[in-house]
C-alpha cells in the first residue's frame, strides 16, 4: 500500500471518528435543550401586598364560603 492509500485511510477514520463525536454531542445538547422547553414551568408566588387576603388562608376561605357569589368562583377560577 503505498504512502497517499495509508494518508487517505487514517483521515477517513479520523472523519467518521470526529462525525460520531459531533453527533453524539449535538445529540445529547438538543435532549438537554428539548427537556428544558417542553418541561413544565415552575410555580413561583408572588407574595401578596398586605391590603390583600389570601384566598387559601382561613380568612380567605371564610370569607368564600360567606359570598353570596360564592357559586361563580368555581367557574371564573378555571379561568386562571
């Protein structure tokens, strides 16, 4: 085998040798990117300003549960 064959071969092995590594790079960075944009968001509250009432609090849920709207709540809270 002469000396250009031998050249030609190693850079081939080098070729596909470097092409597996992109690829498997670039293949785990895309399931790393995909798994952050499709995961759901986290939930952060916000704290409420203290003129407020929180409706999960026992005030709140007291004051729920003494509405005379209180049936509309179910409906307008799948809203948000």
């Amino acid at each position: 085998m002469n000396q250009t064959a031998k050249l030609a071969r190693t850079f081939r092995k080098i070729a596909i040798k470097s092409t597996i590594a992109v690829t498997v790079i670039l293949g785990a960075g895309s399931v790393g990117i995909s798994s952050y944009v499709f995961s759901p968001p986290s939930v952060h509250r916000l704290s409420l300003p203290s003129n407020l009432i929180a409706l999960d609090s026992p005030v709140g849920r007291q004051l729920l549960a003494e509405s005379r709207t209180k049936q509309d709540y179910v409906i307008l809270a799948q809203q948000f």
